[in-house]
C-alpha cells in the first residue's frame, strides 16, 4: 500500500473519495448493529477543511445515512 492513501484508495490526498465515506459508515453501523437511522444524533468526522473535500465528505455522510432513512420511514 506505498504511496497509496489507505482510506480512500486513491493515489494521493487531494480529494476524498465520498464512496468511500459511504461504505466506511455503512460498514460501521452493520458492526456496530444499528439498524435505525434515527439513533445517530452525532457524526464527527476529519474534514479537509477546504470546499471541495468537506462538501466530499458531507456528501459520503448524506448518502450513507440518506439512503437508510429513506428505506426505513
């Protein structure tokens, strides 16, 4: 994995990747066992800090939470 940015599969960090936000928050609401939406009342997350890669990682949280919520109520 030189070179690589192992969180986002890329091969360097000048953007995030917000499929990649997605799958790590769906994956861990499977480990964690929440199956309601509803529960999460707090993300936090390490934004970049710039317009591109927080909207990126807003995206990845909207779309991993946005499709639950949708599927649920």
């Amino acid at each position: 994995m030189a070179g690589r940015n192992s969180h986002h599969n890329t091969e360097c960090n000048s953007a995030s990747n917000w499929r990649a936000h997605k799958q790590l928050i769906e994956l861990a609401l499977s480990d964690g066992d929440v199956d309601d939406p509803h529960l999460v009342t707090y993300v936090e997350s390490h934004g970049t800090g710039t317009a591109v890669g927080d909207s990126i990682e807003a995206r990845g949280i909207g779309e991993a939470l946005g499709k639950i919520c949708s599927t649920t109520d």
